[in-house]
C-alpha cells in the first residue's frame, strides 16, 4: 500500500508545466497522454486499494464494538459475581475481561491505522482524479494548439512557395502582360482610324447630297427638271396623305 501511495504522490509531485513544454518541444502529445495513462492506471489501483481498505476498515470497527460490548458486560458481571460472594467466578471473569480488552485495544488500534490508510487513499484519489481532468484539459488544449500550428505551418508554406513562383514567373508574367497591352493599343489605333474614315464618308455623302438637292431645286426653278414618274407621283402622294393624317 505504501508503495503505491509513493506512486501516486510521484505522479502528483510531477510539474504539468515540464510536460506542457516536453511535449511542445516534441511537437507532439505523446508525453502526456503517457502520463494520463499513468495517472489513470494508478487511480484504478487507487480505487481498488480503498474499497479493500474500506472494508478491513469497517470490519475491524464491528469487530471492536463487539468485543467493547462483550467487556462492558464481562465487568459488569464481575460487579455482581463480587457483590454474591462469587469469588472464583469472578476471578474468571475478569481473566476473561483482561483478554476481552485487550483485543478490544488491538481492533481498535487497528481500526483507527486503517482508517488513517483509507482516508490517506481517498485524498489521494481525489488529488489524483483532480490532475487527471487538468491534465486532459491541458492535452486538449495542446492538441487544438498543435492543430492550429500545423495549419499555420501548410499557410506559411503555400504563400512561400506562391512567392517562388512569382519571383519565377515575374518576367514571362510582365511579357504576356506587355503583349496584351500592345495588341489593345493597336486594336484602339485601329479603332480611331475607322471612326475617323467614318467621319469622313459621312461628311462627304451629307455634302453630296446638299449639293445635289440645291442642284435640283435651281433645275426646278429654271424649268429644267425632268417630270417626275409615275412611282415618284404616287410616293409623294402617299406622302402627303400621311402627313394629312
């Protein structure tokens, strides 16, 4: 029993600060679970002990009060066995009592060390059951900051090698880049050409066609038009007609 009580107070003397780091600097858990499976095969010998403990405890305490009960009486009949004038019997008696107390004194010093044990075991376990929930608090924190590093980790080296890439790729980038820029301003040069031959179409048709109306109003006023056809007299018929409307 001693020695397991020495187990369990190695285990409890044991700094979660050094097993936080230990495992930190292993980049990994495994210290601690092995002491989570320490701590848990120690508060299972912990419990075990105690319920046998216990039980001693409340044997020997049954034990004892049978036999104080058993004295008590014994000195109460050799109180009467005296007053009768039995001195022989009560000389018996009292043999019987001096036994009867003594073991009474061993249960009770019994009694009273495995009450000490069971209560020193229960303590123990409780102590024990206290840094088994600490302990596995710490290890799911660790596993999360570990989770959270590793993650940081693959970040950390997706953006390198990213930048390895750009810095490789930098000048056929700023290349293709250039060539797009060159074909839009060709492709916008040859728009302004375009838009400018338009304009110039345009303004040439519109003047053709001033002249050519100013011409045919004079041919109109000096008599030389030709009599309109018979399509023409009916386009402006409908013409007129629809302006009527």
């Amino acid at each position: 029993m001693a020695s397991l009580l020495e187990k369990v107070e190695t285990l409890l003397k044991a700094n979660l600060h050094d097993i936080v780091d230990r495992a930190l600097q292993q980049n990994s858990v495994a210290v601690m679970k092995q002491y989570i499976r320490d701590v848990e095969k120690n508060l299972e010998e912990l419990e075990d002990a105690a319920a046998t403990v216990g039980g001693e405890v409340k044997t020997l305490e049954r034990k004892y009060k049978e036999y104080k009960k058993k004295a008590d009486k014994l000195d109460r009949n050799i109180d009467t066995l005296l007053m009768q004038g039995k001195t022989d019997l009560a000389a018996a008696a009292q043999s019987e009592l001096n036994s009867t107390r003594r073991l009474q004194e061993q249960y009770h010093e019994q009694w009273v060390r495995q009450q000490r044990e069971y209560e020193a075991l229960l303590n123990a376990r409780l102590k024990l059951q206290a840094r088994l929930k600490t302990i596995r608090q710490e290890q799911k924190e660790m596993e999360a900051l570990l989770k959270l590093a590793k993650s940081k980790e693959i970040t950390v080296k997706a953006i390198k090698s990213l930048d390895d890439l750009m810095g490789v790729g930098d000048g056929d980038i700023a290349r293709l880049g250039e060539s797009i820029r060159s074909r839009l301003d060709k492709a916008s040069a040859y728009s302004e050409m375009y838009a400018s031959r338009l304009d110039n179409q345009m303004d040439e048709v519109l003047g053709k066609a001033e002249i050519d109306l100013q011409l045919e109003e004079r041919k109109r006023r000096l008599g030389l038009a030709e009599p309109p056809s018979l399509e023409e007299e009916t386009a402006e018929e409908e013409s007129a007609s629809s302006e009527m409307d």
